[in-house]
C-alpha cells in the first residue's frame, strides 16, 4: 500500500464542509425540522462539524444522531471476524423530520442501503438525503448523492482514506494505491 | 479482536478479552432492544434450534426472544413432545436436526458434557445454556454485565454466591467468569452443599451468611434446587431460611450498599425474602432484561459463516 498523492488538506475540507453547509441550507430554506445524522466512523465527526458550521451561519442549531449500521450490513456473514457493534445513538424521533444523512465516502453504495434500512427501522422520516466528503464513483445499488464535497473518479484497485482529526489526528484525504 | 472457540461451552479458560468482547456487544444490543422497533436483520436466513431436555423458563424464552430480535428462524424442542419419549439417543436426535441445515444450536442438558459433546457430532456452532451440573456461561454473562451496568465495574469487587454451590453451574460459570475478569469470588452455603476442595478454585469460603455480608460488595443468590435435593443434604427449608435466607435484618447490616442477584426461579421465603426481592437493592428483573442482550451478543459474535476455518486456526 502506498500514498499516491493527498487529495484533499484541511483548509481544502473545512472549505468543502462549508459550502456543502450552505447547499444543504439553501436547499431547505432554513433548518425548519431539519436533522443531521452521521454514519460511524467518521460520518458522524463530519456531521458535528456541519452542525457547527450551520450554528455560525443560522445562529441555531440542529439535532446530531449518530448510526451504526453493523446489524444492517450485507456483508457481515463473509468475515470470521465479527465487525464491532457500537451503539446507535438517535434521541429523538425521526417521524417526519428531513434528514441529511452524512458519510465521508460514497463508493458501492451498500453502506448507504444500509444506513436507510437503519433509519426506517427507526421511524418514517419526512425525506432521506445523502451528503458525503467524496464521492468516488463505482456504485453497486441505485443510490446517489444529494450533496457531493469532490467528485474523484478512481480505479477498483485504488483507495480513498479520509482522515480527520478527532480520530486520526490530522485531516485530509489521501488515494491509495494497494 | 477475535473469538478463540466458534463454541460457547463454559467460562472456563476463557480469556478476558473474550468475555469483554461479549460484554461490550451486549451493551450494544441493549441499546438496540430500547428502539421503537426492537430488532435487527443481521442473523436472516440463519437457523438456530433450541434443544432443551430440561425444563426451563427463562433462558428458553431469553434465547428464542434474542434469536427473533435478531431475524433468525428459530425451531424448538423439548423433551416432553419429541422422539426422545420414544428412545432416541441424543446423538441421532440432533443429526436429524442437522440434516435440515442448522447453524447454531442452543442446548440445556442435565448431564455436564452434554454441549461438548454435541460439538463432536456436529456441525453447527454450539451454545451450552446450561449443562448439568457443569456450565451456564451465558448467565454468568448476563450476571457480569448487571454488575458492570449497576456499579461500574467488576474488577476489585467482592462478589458472594450464596446456597447451593456444588450442584450450581450458574455458580461454577461465574467463579470462571468473575475470577477472569478480576473481581474477588466468595461462597456461602451449608457444608454438605460446599464442593469438596472449592477453595483450590480460588474462592473465599465464607462461615456464615453474616460473614458474607459484611464483605460483599454483590451477593448472588442461588436456588434451592429441590429437584436436585433427593439425598436430604439440609435438614428443612425452614432451617435454610434460617442459617442462610436473605433477609431484611441480614441485608441491613451491610456495611456497604449491596447489589442483589438471582439467577430465578426464585423460592420466595426459603433463599430470599420478597421484601428483598423486590426491595431496592435488587436487580433481579434487570439480569432477565440483560439476559437477552447477552444472547443477542453471543450469537451475533459465533454466528460465522467459515465456522471451520476458525476452528483450525484456535486448534
């Protein structure tokens, strides 16, 4: 595995995040019965960072959920060794509210199944979106993106790994080759 | 992290990491459990069979419960309506079963051994829900995540068991369980009821139940097996009550807030009174809630799809 070149630095992210804040906004007028909820690990850190972002430009702010979406996965019967279950943690109800559903990579599109199946299981949402950091094309499922950070087209043999500083220390995004 | 056996036979020698791997999944599904729609889809197209040749309650019901919350298909047998009345030995029992493709089979069997030996004979990951007088694991786990739940913790604090040890498997797994996870274990109980040389498994053997108390951090209280009682090993149940019943007077006199456990089915008034029961210090209703958490956990983690290839590797 080698780094084949970084992608995306923080004040690249921190850019990216905000103007996929503003698109959100805009494109509810407002964050009227709005939620935001991220998919671990690292949707949900991304989605932290939007709220903040939305609290700076609306002066208020929108409840945070955070899913694990393990018990939901169609793959899980492949490995021996059994993927981590963390906890869901969604507080409030999520009948008819709007929700932005975060991840930081959109790739096969299974996560993001996944993630609605979670969700409805949960309640009946008023809408589902999907806004991620980087979308890298190769999809599996019918799904796309409501809000895209960057669009990177990549090879099957190649790698994105977004990391951020809550978790890994630093935050960029890098292609890597394996 | 990994599990060491695709079987759950016992807590014996099994690691710390293990038992904190289903503890740490447990607490995940207890969260699931509190959802609006309590279940998940992770164990579709699974089959699990729960063959249990002796009577029970609680662990059947815990364990169909986990395995529907988890969107298995389930099949259930009881000795009372099968073949078994008809003289069926118990290893062709469970090779017909096999033969309709199970996964996972749960067993409760009143000879010690019973769970290792269906693994000699079949495929399918095996779960022991109580063999004899040998292993419960699953209760002991479901104890441990009570105790962590309710104070934090299990390592440095004193637990007591309280009754009928030597024909206890609840109590055989929690010493295994709780000694691994580094909390201090101590017993209590009439002579006759005490295993032969039970200290050489670490254990503080404690004289009396006064005694026990004033140390205890956790007391979990164990049944009078009446069915298990033929040989007359105590004089009455009214003499237990009164050498080793759990009052409210005893209960008072701790020193420290105590946490009260029981495995079920409780004999109110002989091993407990209900005052305690259903008193405040204890969790007996919440070890039941738990109880499927920890089933949902334990077959989450040994429901595997290459189940043979970790058997090579752990052997």
């Amino acid at each position: 595995m080698k780094i084949k070149s970084t992608l995306m630095d923080s004040k690249n992210i921190q850019r990216t995040l905000k103007r996929l804040t503003h698109e959100i906004l805009e494109k509810h007028q407002g964050i009227d019965n709005l939620v935001i909820i991220g998919i671990r690990n690292r949707g949900d850190i991304l989605a932290k960072r939007i709220i903040e972002s939305i609290k700076n430009i609306e002066s208020s702010t929108v409840p945070l959920g955070i899913l694990d979406i393990t018990l939901y996965r169609d793959d899980f019967q492949l490995f021996n060794e059994k993927p981590v279950v963390k906890e869901t943690d969604i507080s409030f109800d999520i009948s008819n509210k709007k929700i932005i559903l975060i991840d930081d990579v959109l790739y096969t599109g299974r996560t993001i199944r996944a993630a609605l199946d979670a969700l409805i299981d949960l309640g009946r949402p008023a809408l589902i979106q999907v806004a991620v950091l980087v979308d890298r094309g190769h999809r599996e499922l019918p799904i796309k993106a409501d809000y895209v950070g960057r669009n990177i087209p990549t090879s099957k043999a190649e790698q994105i790994e977004v990391k951020l500083k809550e978790i890994d220390g630093e935050d960029s995004v890098v292609l890597i080759e394996s | 992290m990994e599990l060491k056996s695709r079987h759950l036979l016992g807590l014996e020698n099994i690691s710390p990491s293990n038992i904190k791997m289903f503890l740490d999944t447990a607490f995940s599904f207890k969260k699931v459990l509190q959802r609006p729609i309590p279940k998940v889809p992770t164990l579709r197209g699974k089959t699990v069979v729960n063959l249990f040749f002796e009577p029970s309650t609680r662990t059947r019901f815990s364990f169909e419960l986990a395995e529907k919350r988890l969107s298995a298909d389930t099949i259930n047998f009881s000795t009372a309506s099968s073949s078994v009345l008809k003289g069926e030995t118990l290893k062709d029992t469970i090779r017909n079963i096999e033969s309709m493709k199970i996964d996972l089979v749960v067993i409760r069997h009143s000879s010690p051994g019973a769970a290792l030996f269906l693994t000699q004979c079949v495929d399918a990951s095996v779960i022991n829900a109580g063999d004899g007088t040998h292993e419960h694991p699953t209760q002991a786990l479901l104890d441990m995540m009570t105790i962590q739940e309710r104070l934090g913790k299990i390592k440095g604090l004193n637990v007591v068991i309280v009754g009928d040890i030597k024909h206890s498997r609840v109590c055989r797994s929690n010493i295994f369980g709780l000694q691994a996870m580094g909390a201090q274990v101590g017993i209590c109980g009439p002579g006759p009821l005490l295993p032969r040389d039970i200290e050489k498994l670490g254990v503080t053997v404690y004289p009396s139940i006064e005694e026990a108390i004033a140390e205890a951090d956790v007391l979990n209280i164990l049944r009078i097996q009446l069915e298990r009682q033929k040989g007359g090993l105590f004089p009455s149940l009214r003499e237990y009550r009164n050498v080793y019943g759990i009052t409210k007077e005893r209960v008072d006199q701790a020193k420290k807030k105590l946490l009260i456990m029981h495995p079920g089915p409780m004999n109110r008034g002989v091993e407990i009174d209900s005052e305690i029961a259903d008193g405040e210090h204890s969790v007996i209703l919440n070890q039941v809630t738990n109880g499927v958490a920890v089933r949902m956990a334990v077959l989450y983690l040994l429901s595997g799809k290459n189940s043979s290839k970790i058997i090579k590797e752990s052997t």
